[in-house]
C-alpha cells in the first residue's frame, strides 16, 4: 500500500520516499551480497524474484505490505528499505522490516529509520503493536530493535525456513503505551 505522507529518515542526508520498480536493480544488487544475504531470510535468485514485492506495494489493500526507500539525499541513491508486512489493521499490528546497503552500515542510520518508521505507525498508521523477529544471527538487527525500545519477547525454534533450512529466530515487540 503506498503511503501518502512518508516519515522523515530522521538522519541527516536521508529521506524516505515510497519504494518504486525503478529501484529494484539496486535493491537487489545490495540483497544478493553475500555480507547482507546472510543475515536475511531472503531466497533470491534474481531481481525478478522481488516483483511480487511491488504487486503488494501497489495495491489498495489495507493490510498489504507498505515499504519505503531510503535514499541518500545527495546522490539519490538508494542506500535501504524499510517498511511494514504482516500488517492487521483488525489487530492493529504490523512486523517493521529493514535493510541496509552495505556501504551505508554502521552509522545509526537502521536505528533512526526503524525509530521514525515506528513513531509514525503509531501515530498516523493507528497501530498498537510493532514486532519485528530476526534471526538468531543477526545481532546488528537486535540491537536496531533495542535501541528502538523494542522488547525481546523469546525464541521462534524453526520458525521459518532459511533457504531450505529451518531458522530460528527472535521475536521483538514494542507497543504504543511503552
């Protein structure tokens, strides 16, 4: 579903702007790294395999996926995405995901995304809850989501198959009230 009124990056030289089918080349080229790949439960092959991605973007659903781009101001590069799936407007949920090129980590700048992202959920989205999970490896992405003030919630044993292998990982969570 594409967002009428994005959220400011929160970090300088970054804006966020819906995600479009131009940036799925350079999506892509930083998703398939191996240094990115393997913290992700992606299964690409090719940029082809992020189309239905678009599809759910594109439509009028109010529980489908909403992503933006994250884009370097100076260059309009596309540095990341961020967004929301599993989005239940009858729950008021939604898990925020996030992804950054490799050339834009360790700067804070997942950490200020994440935090606008979910302000403005809360806010303007009407949400109650935000979760993300992550895998068990990824400990860059937990300590995103600590920082963000989500709380770890436990452990997903197998929870979704990583490329053929079932993957654990960490549930976090964050409500409006905390």
């Amino acid at each position: 579903m594409k967002i009428a009124a994005p959220p400011r990056a929160g970090f300088p030289g970054l804006s966020l702007r819906q995600l479009e089918r131009a940036d799925l080349d350079a999506w892509y080229a930083y998703l398939s790294n191996p240094n990115v790949f393997r913290h992700t439960s992606w299964n690409l092959r090719s940029p082809d395999d992020l189309l239905p991605m678009f599809d759910n973007i594109e439509s009028t659903d109010p529980d489908s996926i909403r992503r933006l781009a994250i884009v370097d101001t100076a260059s309009g590069a596309l540095a990341g995405t961020v967004g929301l799936h599993t989005v239940s407007t009858v729950n008021r949920s939604a898990e925020i995901a996030y992804d950054l090129a490799p050339s834009h980590w360790g700067r804070g700048i997942a950490s200020a995304v994440c935090e606008a992202v979910t302000a403005w959920a809360f806010t303007h989205g009407g949400f109650m809850r935000m979760q993300a999970v992550v895998l068990t490896s990824n400990a860059g992405s937990a300590r995103v989501l600590q920082k963000c003030g989500y709380r770890y919630e436990g452990l997903l044993r197998a929870y979704k198959m990583v490329r053929g292998t079932p993957g654990d990982f960490a549930m976090y969570a964050r409500l409006a009230t905390d």
